[in-house]
C-alpha cells in the first residue's frame, strides 16, 4: 500500500452580511486570517457578498463552491455556518454541500459569546 503525502491547503474565507457592513466584514476577515494562521494555513482567497440577503442570489458563493468542485479550495473558513442561511437547516446543508467537495469547514471558536461585563452601575460603584 502506498502513503500518499496530505494535499496542500487550499483555504479560502467566504463572509457575507445583511445590511452591508464593511468595518464589520474587515473584522470578521481579519478575525478569519488570523484563525488561518494559527492552524498553519497560507492566507485564505476572499469570498464576499456584502449586502447579499442569504434568500437572494449570491454570487461569491456560487464562485466559492465552483472553485471547491475544480478542487482549488479544500479548507473554508467562515465566522459561523449562519453565513450561509439564517435558517439553520439551510447553514448545515451549505456546509454539508461544501464537505461533499472535499472541503474541511473552520469557523470562528466561541462565535457569539460576548465576554463578560457587569452592569455599569456595578463598575462604577
């Protein structure tokens, strides 16, 4: 039997945000190349639809999953599978789609969990 050597990463980042949101893509991007970095991956190609309701027609996906079925992409990173659908059933079925090209699918840890602050009255106190 022979061992193959793994493929080369391929990653890319796929966000997208209703209504646009550039300072918020920018820190979600920034957050998703320094997630790269720390699992050893080259800097990932950038899939944006900004603006783009997750129902309507979005076209960096489209290119996205194109370019993972020509196996150019192998590893997608995204903040968290709601970036594909609102709809929970529509998330797991964009990653599930994304899997059955052979892509690996990274998001962001502890997406949603806001560090803990006390109320202000307790900080000013």
């Amino acid at each position: 039997m022979l061992d193959h050597p793994p493929l080369p990463a391929r990653p890319a980042l796929y966000l997208r945000c209703y209504p646009a949101d550039p300072a918020g893509l920018e820190y979600q991007r920034a957050a998703l190349e320094r997630l790269a970095r720390s699992r050893g991956l080259p800097v990932p190609a950038a899939f944006v639809d900004d603006g783009v309701r997750s129902g309507d027609r979005r076209p960096a996906l489209e290119r996205l999953v194109e370019r993972a079925g020509q196996g150019w992409v192998n590893v997608v990173l995204v903040p968290g599978p709601f970036v594909f659908s609102l709809d929970d059933r529509g998330a797991r079925a964009a990653v599930r789609r994304l899997e059955a090209l052979g892509c690996a699918v990274l998001d962001l840890p502890g997406r949603g969990v806001l560090p803990h602050r006390p109320p202000v009255a307790a900080r000013t106190a």
